[in-house]
C-alpha cells in the first residue's frame, strides 16, 4: 500500500518540503497527474490565487495533468481518474464536514487501498486522521458550523497535528488532550513532512 504524505504547509509555500515530495513521487514511479481538494479554502478569490500558483509549480516539476476540485459543488468520483490526491488546507470544520455530506472519505479509503497516493497538507492532512476534536479545542471559532461529530477519515490511526510548533503556548491544553483522551497527537512543524504507511 502506498505511504501518505502529510505537510504541514502547502507545496506553494515549502518549496523545499515540494522537491523531496517530487523526488518521492519520481521513485515511485508515479505518473505525474494530480488533483487538490480545495473545499476547506473558503475564500475563493485566496483559491484561486492557490490555483494559478500551484498549478504553474506543479507544471514547471514536469506535471502533465493538475487539476483541482471542490468536494461541496463538484463531483467526487472524478478524484478516481488521478493517481495524486492531495488535500489541500483550510476550515477543518467546512472540510470535514463536506468530506462527509459528500462521501468523498469512502472515495478517498478506496483508492488509498488501490494504490492511489494521498497527500494532505494543514487541515487535509489534520483529517486523514482519527478526529479533529483537538482542533474545536485549539481553534473554537473556526467552527462556525456548530460541527460536534469530529469523527475523521481515519486512514491514519493516530490524531495528527500540523503546524505543531505554533502551538507552544497551548501544550498544557494539547497534553492534557492526550491524557483525558487516551490519544497521541502525531506532530508536523512547519517546514517539515511526515511519510506515513
């Protein structure tokens, strides 16, 4: 089963953390076509902008096919016709919850079980994992659509944790997390990446 490949930061702004997810997929031996879930971008004029630079980076790394979707308005079934799926970062919140509505995570463990690579970066990679409770916690006012089941994909067993080293003021509350909830937090920093079997 291929790895996972979870970043804290999206591709566009970790170049470095780009060239070894390149390097990665050229010794794999995976074609080079990719399509982003957008969903969790909620401001589409800062998607688009994500769009048009991605794509030109992702072109420039000798991609012949990137295309983008978005799981509340377009038609999930489509992420079958690529073997690169990336979710992108965002409202944890509105992505998992259109995840869900959409049954995009059926989509997803299907073809994660076929050979399919999945990347997820910030909050697409946040719900690859068991639950984002830890997020209501860290971030409540992000969740403005009043989301209470923060039950995940779970195509990773762990509960992850991107931008980790942002969160040093909070370590008491994320400890404490750990403790009451019997989880370990699976911790990505900025500026760092994380293959996950």
């Amino acid at each position: 089963m291929m790895q996972i490949f979870l970043t804290a930061k999206a591709f566009l702004h970790d170049l470095d953390v780009f060239n070894h997810f390149i390097e990665f997929v050229e010794n794999q031996k995976i074609e080079k076509r990719i399509i982003t879930i957008t969903t969790a971008q909620m401001d589409l004029s800062a998607r688009q902008a994500y769009e048009v630079s991605t794509r030109d980076i992702f072109l420039r790394a000798g991609f012949i096919e990137v295309d983008f979707l978005d799981v509340q308005s377009e038609e999930p079934t489509r992420l079958r016709d690529f073997p690169i799926i990336c979710i992108g970062g965002g409202n944890p919140f509105h992505l998992l919850n259109q995840i869900k509505k959409s049954k995009t995570d059926q989509i997803l463990l299907d073809l994660r079980n076929k050979g399919h690579l999945i990347i997820g970066h910030s909050s697409g990679a946040a719900v690859l994992g068991e639950t984002i409770q830890h997020a209501n916690l860290l971030h409540p006012k992000w969740n403005t659509i009043h989301l209470t089941d923060f039950t995940a994909i779970g195509m990773i067993r762990e509960v992850i944790l991107p931008h980790s080293n942002r969160y040093s003021v909070q370590e008491d509350t994320l400890k404490e997390y750990e403790r009451s909830e019997h989880k370990k937090l699976l911790k990505i920093e900025d500026g760092d990446y994380i293959l996950v079997s």
